[in-house]
C-alpha cells in the first residue's frame, strides 16, 4: 500500500504539468482529489488495517495528499497570472481615462418632498418648528380637543410607552399627529408676551406612529407637516388663499383646488383640500380612480379651545391649521401605488429619485 502511494503520488505530480487551462485543472483535481480517486480508496481502506499498520498508512496517506493539494494551488496561482499576462498584452489599457466616480448617496424620496413642501412654505413666510415624537395624552389629544372617550380617537390607534406606572388619565404615547406641536408652539410663543402673544406662522414637519395594520396604503410611521398660522383677525379666506397658493407653487400655476367639509376635533370648520388629478388634469384615470381629483391634505381654523389650550384667547385670536402627508404626495407625483417601498431600502426604488 506504500508503494501504491508513491504510486499515486508521482503519478499525480506528473499529469499535473501537462495541464494548461482551468477546466483541465479542475478535472486533474476530481481525478486526483475527488471522492473516488485511489487516494481517497486508500482512507477508506485503512480502517480495515491493523493497529501497527495504521499509523503508518494513515500519516503516508495524508503526506501525499498534502503534497498534492500544496501542488494544486501551486498551479491555479500560475494558471491565474498567466492569464492576467495574456489579458494585459492582449488589451489596451488607457491610463488617461477618468476613473469610475464613487456613487454618493441622495435624499429619501419622502425627504425631498418634505423639504419641498417646507420651502414653499419659508417662501411664504412660515418658520420651520420641531416638536418631540415622544408626548402625553394631555398634549397629543386632550389639549387638542380630544377628551378622554371622544369617538375620535379611534381614528388614531395609538402605541402607548410603557413607563413601569398605571396608564391613569395621562399615559405616555408616540405621538399619533404632528399637531400636539401647536399646543407647545402656541405656548412658546405666548409665554414671551402672556398679555398680548406674537403672532405665529410656522410648519411642523415630523415622524408620527399609529397601531395599524400594514398595507399598501396604510403605515404604522410615516411623515407629516403642519401648519400652524395664529394671529388677529385671520379668516378662512387667508387659509383658503394660501393653501392654494401652495398647491400652484407645488404643482404647478395650473393646477385646481377644491375644498371639501369634513371634521377634525381641534379645528372648526374643517376642510379637507383636493387638486385637480395632474396626470390625467382632471379627466380621470387610475391614479385618481376616474375621479380627476387628489385629496392632499386636511385643515381648517384652529377650535377656540385649542386657541385657549395654547396660551391664546379666541375672543381676539383666531388662527388655521394644516396637515399634509409627503409620502402620500410622493405617492400621487410619482405614481407609487404601495406605500410600503418607502421603507424597504430596496436600492432600485429608491435610485429612481
């Protein structure tokens, strides 16, 4: 059997000389190396052998089998920079050529139309206001017009935080709207001048959270932007001129806009605001579901109580109050019919924009 390896050995090296390309090699190594090459045979064999033969056997064995795995390599290796040799020669390389550029990273598609609507907004005005994601039920719906009961909460499933203490009258939550941020820019404001506040024109772009089922339209996060305009003697003719000066600045100075009655707890009257279908005009398709109009956002003037709330008296305040979705405008421009591609961090989708 020793000389069965010796055998195998030589024989191996020897073939391994006259192969030239990576096909012969890798057929040299399934005749050599392979499951039913002799060498392998001879593994199987020596569990048969004697105790004193073994050792002596086993060691010969795996000294050849080493010897020619170390000559494989040897040869793929020689094999691979004879290759590059003939690629190098054979091709032309031109060293003035400008390298390939490095790809760079670009906005989320929801963050361009967020700041889009944000500065269409500056242009007009409005100051951007930050508010926390992390609030009260005080500040997310009972300042809001929402007492503890109201119906209207359950259009807002609602993920509370648990803190280690009963729930009471005034859980923590993440925050179902971006509106609680009126409550605290109202009271900000009001506090530099409790007898007579500054007027207040201001956005509110953030992340909210809602306990919903996940679905092509529905999300349990997406962004939001409010809109938040509180002064003397504002009317529902200054929120309706300049919502649709938005949407002409947004979508272009043809595009129609229609408001429509609707409810929101802290506003009153409330509207909810359609633009004429921009990629039909208003002659209906399947974006538009042949109606010719897209619903954008919702508004109306802020309810005396929330005036109050923040810091504001409605007997010589008024104000109004807007909510737009950008993934839902991003929705409607682009024609993205699953809101969920959004937060999938599928390349594909998202280099488009």
């Amino acid at each position: 059997m020793l000389s069965q390896l010796d055998q195998i050995e030589q024989t191996g090296l020897a073939s391994l000389g006259s192969v030239q390309d990576e096909d012969s090699l890798q057929r040299w190594k399934v005749t050599h190396l392979g499951r039913n090459s002799s060498l392998m045979q001879i593994f199987d064999q020596i569990k048969g052998l004697s105790k004193e033969e073994r050792p002596i056997i086993g060691w010969r064995a795996n000294q050849v089998k080493q010897a020619l795995e170390a000559a494989l390599a040897e040869k793929a290796e020689a094999l691979r920079q004879a290759a590059l040799a003939r690629s190098l020669q054979a091709e032309r390389l031109d060293v003035t050529l400008p390298g390939r550029p490095a790809l760079r990273g670009r906005l989320h598609p929801a963050t361009q139309t967020l700041r889009q609507i944000c500065s269409v907004f500056a242009d007009m005005g409005f100051q951007v206001y930050r508010s926390r994601e992390v609030e009260t039920d005080e500040i997310n719906f009972q300042l809001l017009n929402f007492p503890v009961g109201h119906p209207a909460r359950e259009m807002q499933a609602t993920y509370f935080v648990d803190t280690g203490h009963p729930r009471g009258d005034n859980p923590v939550l993440l925050r179902t709207h971006t509106s609680p941020g009126q409550i605290r820019a109202m009271r900000e404001f009001s506090a530099l001048d409790p007898d007579n506040p500054p007027p207040v024109r201001i956005t509110l772009p953030g992340m909210c959270y809602r306990y919903e089922q996940i679905t092509a339209r529905h999300e349990m996060q997406f962004n939001q932007v409010e809109v938040l305009a509180v002064g003397r003697n504002i009317t529902f003719g200054d929120l309706k001129g300049t919502i649709s000066d938005f949407a002409k600045r947004m979508f272009g100075q043809n595009v129609r806009s229609r408001f429509r009655a609707s409810y929101f707890p802290f506003t009153e009257p409330s509207a909810e605001v359609d633009i004429e279908c921009f990629v039909c005009g208003g002659a209906g398709c399947a974006v538009c579901k042949d109606t010719g109009w897209l619903e954008i956002m919702g508004c109306g003037m802020v309810h005396p109580v929330v005036l109050r709330n923040g810091g504001y008296d409605p007997e010589r305040y008024t104000g109004f109050a807007a909510g737009l979705g950008p993934e839902r405008i991003t929705m409607l421009r682009h024609r993205i019919d699953d809101i969920r591609s959004f937060w999938t961090n599928d390349l594909r989708f998202l280099e488009q924009f």
